[in-house]
C-alpha cells in the first residue's frame, strides 16, 4: 500500500491520474507532524505555556509537556473532536513535532528508561508511548478502532520504546533518514540498511501496524539522479515478508528523472510477489517503444555504481561525485547516442528529450565538481550548460523538474570555485568548538557572544582550550567545512568572525545571504539579527536577512552549531533585490586598526 506521496504536487490533476492508473489512490493513512497542533486546538501556548516542554528552564512550543495530566486530557478531547467531524478516518497523526527538544521536566523525564537510542541520543521513546497508550485508551470508548500514528525518527525516538507496552492501535512510520539514503534493504553492501532492517523487526514484536517512510531520492539532490529503482525492487518484498503494512514516500515533483523509482514502488506495492524485470522491461517498451534497450542501457549504467557503492550515503551533497564513477557516466551518455539512430515517434521522442535534458543537468554539475584547475571562463561554461539544463527540462513541462528547488541545491556546487568572483566572504577568524549536545549550545551564550577578545583562550567541548584562528578554506571555494576545520563529528557549535566595511558617510541597506549546517545566529555589531535553531543541509542562500550597514566598519559574529555530520556554512552580502556584490562593501578577517 502506497500510503502518501509528499512533494509530488499532490493537489494536482495529473498526479491524482497516475495515482488512480497506478492503483495507488486509496485515502493515505495520517501522519506527519501533528502534536502541538492538536493541543493547540484546545489550549494555545501563548494562553497555557505550562502544557507545552520545558526546555532549558522555559516553556517552549517545540512540543508538548507529555506527562501533564491536563495536556493528555486536552488531547484527548481534541482528537475525539476531531474523529466526531470524521468519523471514516482511519488514522489519526499524533507524530511529534520535527525537532528532538523534548519536555525536560522531572515527570517526563522520570519515564525515560535511561537507553540510548540508535541515533545517539538518550531515548524518549518509552514516555512517549506512555503518552500515546493514555490517548488510545481515552479515544477508545468513541473510537475503538482508529489507529494513532507516531513516527520512528530523529536521534532520540528511532528505537522502540525498552519496557512500555504498546497499545495494539498504535500505527509507527519507521523513516530511513538514519539511515544509508543510497541503498535499499537487502542490499548486501550495506550494513547501515541492514540495521533498518533489524529496527523493523524490533517494531514488528511491539505492534501489526509497522510503514515505512521513505526518502527517494534523498531530500537534497536538486532534480539530480538518485537511482533508486533497483533499491525498491530488493527491499519491498522484503518488507511484505516482514508484515510491513504499507510506504510513505517522501519524493520530489521532478519526474524527469525519478519515474522508473516511483513507478516500480507503486506497481511492487500492489503485488510485491511480482517479477521486477517484467515490471521494468513493461515500463521501458511502454514508453520508449524501439529506444526501450538503449534507455535500459543508461538507466543500467547509472544505477551500476551507485548500487555499489560501499559507504554510508548521508543526506546532503558533498560526496555525491563519488557515487558516479567515469566510466558508469561514459556508458550513459553512449547510450542515450545510440537512441539518436533509432526512429521514433514524436511523443517518444519528446520522452527522449526529457531523459536528454535530465541527462546534462546531471553530467554538467559533475562537470563543475570534478573539473582541476578550470579557467574562470571554464567554470561559467558548465555553469551557463547547467542553468540551461534546467531552464529547458522545466520549459518543457514543470512537473519534469522542480526548477526553483534544482536552482536552489546545485547553486551549491557553483559555490565550489571562484568564491570570490561570486561575492561569498571565505575568510573568517574561528573560536571552538564549544559544545552542542541535543543543540543546547545554540541558545548557550558563550565567552565569543559576550566579548570578542583576538587573545582570549576558552575551555571548549570536552575541556580542551579553543582561542581564535584563521579558517583554512580554498580561496576558490564558498562553504567553510567546520566539520574539516574541527574534525568533529557530531553536537558541536562554533564562532566565525569577519569586520564589513562600507565606504563613505552613508549606511547602506543590504542582504546577508547564509547557508548552513546545522543551527545559526548571526550578530550584527552584537545585535543578534538571526536566529534559527534546527537540523538541516547547508545549500547557498537558504536565509535571506535584510540589514543596514553603518558607515565604518562593523563587526559580523556567526554562531554555527551542529546536529550531526556535516557542519559547515556560506555567507555573501548583495544587494536587497540581487545576488550582485554591493559597491563599496568589503569584509576582512582583519580588526579595526590592523588594517
């Protein structure tokens, strides 16, 4: 069972038709991010502050206080409210909020177990199906037969709960983004889906109502492939054996390039006892007609590395080069030059340009990652060749690719070379790390916050003495790997500190433009301008913050802090309604009266 489909434009009429023609379209069973949403219904934060987690001694709507009697009660009511309104639902989401800042107070935590989860977190697990066990229990008298969905998900809630019973009308989404995003289950080079497997056996002893949701392709490649067929092929009949119920995909609308992966999940999910090559040959002869072996050859070529690569793939980026090898992309294109010899049909051939033009958006961003030494007027060739790549695959139709989203994540590797040219400030003084467990150091003012002092030394994460030093980063490339810098991996922040000048006696109004991994403030002559606390990739642009800049020179403080994995960010000023490089703006590591 197909349970959902997010970012597939699922409002529209064409993606409603492929549903329907692909014997996908029964109502989705709930989840998604539905706590504090449910109690606010009933109980606002800004009117019941007490109901919601106390996190760091402050009541927060990041979710809610889950052994509050009152919030339970308040629920409860609203969920029965809600059912009354629909009583056909089959499910209701009371997954937690997408964040693992849980309720510190001591009832709460008086209900952990003490296990560390999975993705290195101490778990919370236990008290939230204590929580959910006291909903079931009070929506069964009017309900008896509705499902309560949760998610397995996040550094802190992955695992099952260690000792509370689970009542039998909880539903669990076990999602993979713990997990390897390249390969699927089954696949015997990778012990990361491995793992996966193993937790989905654990949740099936607890409970019959076990889905899987699922990430295809990975949440960051911009329209880029990700070739996941295959992967569907091996790990959903795996699935059905372990009496999994159904899968929540998490997709992109850029069909283009990710149909042959969305359509095997849906036609294996309808019978996974199917043959996956007739399904895939099926596929290819039905819309490639005479061209059907050669597109079987480039799909082939591109999944033939891919599929065997060895280590973990994380969300994000940066190693996305390395799942290609030469020769697979070599093959690719030999094959799609075979299909020019071939006759076809018009629509076909329209089909054709579709793979064609997914095809060098693909091979020009690897083109930009993997070039030695390019010329500036090298590196904008590729560039114009990508941005073209996507202005005619998006022309053709705008369900073929996502253009703004590709625009947005491969405008990282253009950050890669010729920072400078392009206006990113890649030279910072650094101070840390400092720690971030749980990103608590986020909102934790450290000595960088409350003095710059060049010569000062501070005790950093784990005891060790951090002082101020200059980054390390290319002068050709935007993002600065604090992950590099620091060699660390995991619940750490730091500090990167630069001085803006703006020439003559006005202030100018201008962008700060910043991308980062994982949680940021920016301070502004030590007025904090921004302030975003969550776990997310670094793409170029991500945060647009309006500021004015005196005339002089100000002091710009970054405070970047890391959830896990990568850690790193960019930052450029432009002009408000431009990426262009203000007249007059120059940044240094350099202080006032050294320069």
């Amino acid at each position: 069972r197909m349970i959902n489909c997010y970012g597939l434009t699922g409002s529209g009429e064409d993606y409603q038709l492929w549903l329907k023609r692909n014997r996908c379209y029964r109502p989705p069973l709930n989840d998604g991010h539905n706590l504090t949403r449910t109690l606010e219904r009933e109980a606002a934060y800004e009117d019941r502050p007490d109901l919601y987690a106390l996190i760091q001694g402050e009541r927060k709507k990041t979710q809610i206080c889950t052994s509050n009697p009152e919030a339970v009660e308040l629920v409860i009511r609203s969920v029965n409210k809600y059912l009354d309104k629909h009583p056909d639902l089959e499910c209701y989401s009371l997954c937690p909020d997408d964040n693992w800042d849980f309720c510190e107070c001591e009832n709460c935590r008086a209900l952990d177990t003490g296990h560390i989860d999975r993705g290195g977190l101490p778990s919370i697990s236990d008290r939230y199906q204590v929580f959910l066990n006291q909903v079931l229990e009070g929506i069964s008298k009017k309900h008896p037969d509705t499902l309560i969905s949760t998610y397995s998900y996040n550094p802190n809630h992955t695992d099952p709960p260690q000792e509370t019973p689970v009542h039998p009308n909880t539903a669990v989404f076990v999602t993979t983004n713990n997990f390897c995003s390249a390969h699927g289950s089954g696949n015997p080079h990778c012990p990361s889906r491995a793992d996966f497997v193993s937790l989905l056996k654990e949740w099936r002893t607890l409970t019959d109502h076990v889905y899987i949701y699922d990430y295809d392709p990975e949440p960051y490649c911009g329209g880029l492939p990700w070739p996941m067929r295959a992967a569907h092929s091996t790990a959903i009949p795996i699935y059905r054996e372990l009496g999994v119920k159904g899968l929540a995909l998490h997709g992109q609308n850029s069909w283009a390039v990710y149909f042959p992966a969305y359509y095997m999940a849906a036609q294996l999910l309808w019978d996974s006892s199917a043959d996956p090559e007739e399904v895939y040959w099926d596929m290819l002869n039905r819309f490639f007609g005479e061209a059907a072996g050669p597109m079987r050859e480039y799909y082939d070529s591109l999944e033939s590395s891919f599929l065997t690569f060895e280590e973990r793939a994380a969300w994000g980026m940066d190693d996305y080069p390395k799942y290609f090898s030469s020769d697979s992309v070599m093959k690719a294109k030999e094959a799609l030059e075979k299909v020019n010899q071939i006759p076809v049909s018009d629509r076909i051939q329209d089909r054709i340009s579709m793979v064609k033009h997914s095809f060098d958006l693909f091979d020009s961003y690897l083109q930009i990652r993997r070039m030695e030494n390019p010329t500036y007027e090298e590196f904008q060739r590729e560039s114009d060749r990508l941005q073209g790549a996507v202005d005619g695959l998006s022309g053709m139709d705008p369900n073929l690719l996502n253009a703004d989203y590709a625009r947005e994540k491969l405008g990282i590797a253009l950050g890669e070379r010729f920072a400078r040219e392009q206006g990113f400030i890649n030279q910072w003084l650094l101070c840390g790390p400092f720690d971030n467990l749980g990103m608590d150091g986020h909102d934790r003012v450290y000595p960088p916050e409350e003095e710059i002092d060049l010569k000062g030394s501070y005790k950093g994460k784990n005891g060790v003495t951090v002082s101020w030093r200059p980054n390390r980063t290319s002068s050709d490339q935007a993002y600065i790997d604090l992950r590099k810098e620091y060699k660390q991996n995991e619940w750490v922040c730091a500090y990167a500190l630069c001085w803006v000048t703006v020439e003559g006696d006005e202030p100018k109004e201008v962008v700060f433009r910043l991308g980062n991994n994982d949680t940021s403030k920016v301070f502004l002559n030590g007025e904090k301008v921004w302030d975003q606390r969550g776990a997310r990739v670094a793409s170029v642009d991500d945060d647009i913050i309006a500021v004015t800049l005196p005339p002089g020179t100000s002091t710009v403080l970054l405070k970047i802090g890391q959830a896990g994995l990568n850690w790193g960010l960019y930052f450029r000023i432009t002009e408000p309604d431009s990426r262009q490089t203000p007249k007059g703006v120059s940044a240094t590591i350099d202080p006032p009266g050294a320069q």
